[in-house]
C-alpha cells in the first residue's frame, strides 16, 4: 500500500506548548484532559507522572495543578484560585483569545454569540466569560431561536469550519443593525483542513487519527469524507481494519492536532503492510 | 388612468428636519444643496431668501450658514468656523452617525470601507472623517483592488440598497480577520425601498419622482426597473410624456426622500388625466 502523509498536520503549536509544560513539571495534575488524546495522557501519566482531575474536588491544596490547551471555565479559574497558587496555564494562546474577546465585547453591552459543540471544554470556557448574553451555536439554523437583541459579536471555537462560520456571520447580519466577527479559527486549523482536503483528493482512501472526541480531529474526519467516500477516522492503529485496503493502492493519512507523532508513525507502518 | 401611490415615499424625517431649519431661517446661505431636489431649493430662495453656496468662496464673513442634510467634510467643517460662528447643522442625524463610527474605528486603527458614490457629497464627508485608510466601493467586486489589512470597518451611505451591502459584508469576511460591521442605512430608505417593491408588482408602468442627482430616488428606480419594466424617472410633471402611458391601465408612483408633496400631487393630477 503506497501512504501519503498530509502536508500538515498532527500537533500544532498550543498543544506542543501544553506537552512540554506537562513534561517539565512531573507529578503535576491537569485540570479536565490535558489534550484530547487518550493514549498521549496516558504516556504522560506514566512517563511523568502527570494525572488528570476530572473535577476541582478531586484536587488536594496547594497541588501544582495545569490548566488545559481548551482552558477552563472562569468559574473554576477562581475556585482553582482558592485552592492552590501553584497554577500553570496552558491554555492554547489560541484559546485565550476569544476569552478575551468574549469578556470585553459582553462587558461593551453586545450579545455574544459562539459557534462551535456547546459540550466542548473550550466553549463552555469561551461562553463563561460572555456573560449572560450569549449563546452557542452549531450551525445558521440554531441562529432562528435565539434572540440577540441588535449588538452582536461573532466568534468561533477554534477548530471549527470557516465555511460554517461565514454562513453563521451571513444570516446574523441579516437580522442585526452592528455586527462584529472576529475570526478565531486558529491557524493550525486552517492549515490542517486544507492539507486534508487536497490529499483526500488525490487518494484512494483516507485515514484520520486522533481522539474521537476531539473537535478539531472530528472536523478533519468530515472534510475527508465530503471528497473521499472511503474515510476512516481511527485513535490508533490497532483500529485499523484489513477489508478498509482491499483493492485500494493509494492511503492517505491526517491526523488531528492533538495526535502525537509516535502514534501517526504507528499508524503509517501498519497501513503500509496491507 | 388609475394611480397607485406607494405606501412610503417622499419626505423623509431628515429632509424634514432641514426644511423647517432654512424656513425659520430667511436669508441664511446652505453649504451645498440643502436636499438633492432643484424645484423645492428654488421654492426656498423665492419663499425665504435662503440661497446655495457651492464652495466655502462665496460665503461671507459671519453669514448665517446652514450645513445640508448630506453633510459637509471635516475640514470644509473646520473652515466654515473660521469664516462665521453662525452655523445651523442641519446634517440629518442618520448621516451623522456614520460620520462618527468613521472617526472613531479610524481612531481604533480599523481600515474603514465604505459602500456609496464616492461622488456623493455624504459620502465625501463621511470619508472625511475615516482618516488614510478608509476607501469607498460601489460594489463587492472594487474590493479586490484594495488593500484592507486585517481588522476592517464597514458602513453605508444611508440610501444604498441593503442587499449589495451584504455581498460586500460577505466579500470582506473572505479575507479579513476581524470585521465590524454597521448597517447604516436609514430606516425610512429601507421603507421607501420596500413600498416601490411591492408596488411595482401590482402595476402596469412606474412613475419615480425625485432629483437625478438624489441617491436615494436612483435606488428606488433601479429597484422598481427591476420588477417592472414599463418604469420612468423624473424630476417633476413636466417631464411626463403621453406615449408611456399607453395601453397601461394602473401607473404606480413613488418619490425620493428628497421630493416635496407639492411636486407629487401636480405629478398625481397630470398622470390621472392620461
């Protein structure tokens, strides 16, 4: 099977930044998953000793605790506050920004509204510094039960469709007298979809790695299969399956932004042998 | 003939506005045409003395000067307080507006696009306010010829057609990172706009009445040329001509914001007796 590789893709800047924090601060806890990949939490648990809180209860005072690339809710920030100062943020800067965005445009009086999976760590962080006035959105539809008032700011979660959200800024202005977009796709993610779409172009089939629920991973998986019917969205290469190669002689392989290489490296050798 | 009067046209609260200022100001000098409607000036200059001066030249020191409904620049602003403290604004608020978000997203280092004529005198001044990097386009397509950077500002001449404005809102989002976005066109343009529509749907030819320079009167010919074809543009009675009359049964007619009743009644009593 002949494999080609993405022109971009795996990890980007926010979570290479998150990794080497977590690596040089062993025994630490993350607060929620520290990136959206299983098998790489694991490998920093066991090789540094780093372990995940899945709740602020579950932190003892004073523990170093490191704060996710997808950041965390306000809230939480404060409360964390009161239980330790030994805090290292890794909050993709990425992700700091619509943050920001989001507090200085609520506190400037405009309904803010976020496109984006209202589920996601990195929303529910985004959404509790836009105070009352805010909504997140999936899509233009969801647009219709919403009422915003006639002040809106526009932002997205980082990892989503700039497709998507164009057609969400389009139908908001149809209803609004001032609307402000800030594009908080981040590069990476740009980058990565773009590279997808191109090699699911010129491929038989494709393969895209990184954990199921990751958003910017999820995204890739779409992408791929809107050119290429025979996408694959797998975490590792122990998902993959012989049948998926049969009469296939051209893989293509992406992988989402919090995939690390040692994992893609796995996945490449193995689909090479079929 | 049967004649169908649109449900919104004519004076606008604007145009309104400054008529009443030159009527209680005899003698008093407008910087420009105080509306974009020859006949009504004119009835001005018999009735209350109130002339034009069409460049800050013709104004004499301490002449009591009032600024039309379009606005004036900033700098022609700034010297006509040199040459007199006797200064009537009659500068319809709605144009004010776009005035002031020019200057201050200028100030906020915005680059400000604006969509109108860049011949027209409201446009002229609301440029004046956007400082060196600001650009008027007539359309979507001009703005590939301009370089914006990435954090952009748009507004509209008040009497531009909503729907155009939108495809540049869209045309900008393509390729800038933060856009903000001020719908200011005016409510009554947009009622105009509407009533010509629907008016023009249920008839057999159009009248529009209004000054051929008027922004707003274009607008509402293009539109009513849109739906129907059978549609004429004039500035007053006198201009109608028997042979479009023909074979018709109803004739719609609607007016500028710009256009007196005076001048649509003598237009409504000539086309009834075709």
């Amino acid at each position: 099977m002949q494999i080609k590789l993405a022109d971009s893709c795996g990890f980007c800047f926010g979570v290479k930044r998150a990794i080497r924090l977590a690596e040089s601060n062993r025994d630490s806890i993350t607060m929620g998953e520290l990136i959206h990949n299983h098998r790489e939490t694991e490998r920093l648990r066991e090789g540094f000793g780093v372990r995940i809180a899945n709740s602020i209860c579950e932190i003892a005072s004073n523990s170093r605790v490191i704060i996710r690339t997808h950041g965390i809710e306000r809230e939480t920030r404060a409360k964390l506050g009161e239980i330790t100062q030994d805090i290292i943020d890794a909050t993709c800067p990425y992700v700091t920004k619509p943050q920001k965005i989001a507090e200085t445009m609520s506190g400037e009086g405009y309904f803010v509204v976020i496109y984006g999976d209202r589920m996601h760590p990195e929303v529910k962080g985004v959404l509790s510094y836009a105070g009352e006035r805010a909504a997140v959105v999936a899509d233009a539809k969801e647009l219709l039960s919403i009422k915003t008032g006639d002040r809106v700011a526009l932002i997205s979660q980082t990892t989503k469709a700039i497709s998507s959200f164009n057609l969400i800024a389009s139908a908001l202005l149809e209803r609004v007298s001032e609307l402000r977009i800030f594009k908080t796709i981040c590069n990476a993610t740009f980058e990565n979809q773009e590279a997808t779409r191109n090699l699911a172009k010129e491929v038989d089939m494709m393969i895209i790695v990184g954990g199921k629920n990751s958003s910017n991973t999820k995204q890739l998986y779409t992408i791929a299969k809107e050119v290429c019917s025979q996408s694959y969205l797998i975490e590792d290469a122990t998902e993959l399956q012989a049948q998926w190669f049969s009469g296939k002689s051209v893989c293509g392989i992406s992988a989402g932004a919090s995939t690390p290489d040692w994992i893609i490296n796995e996945v490449i050798k193995k689909a090479k042998d079929f």
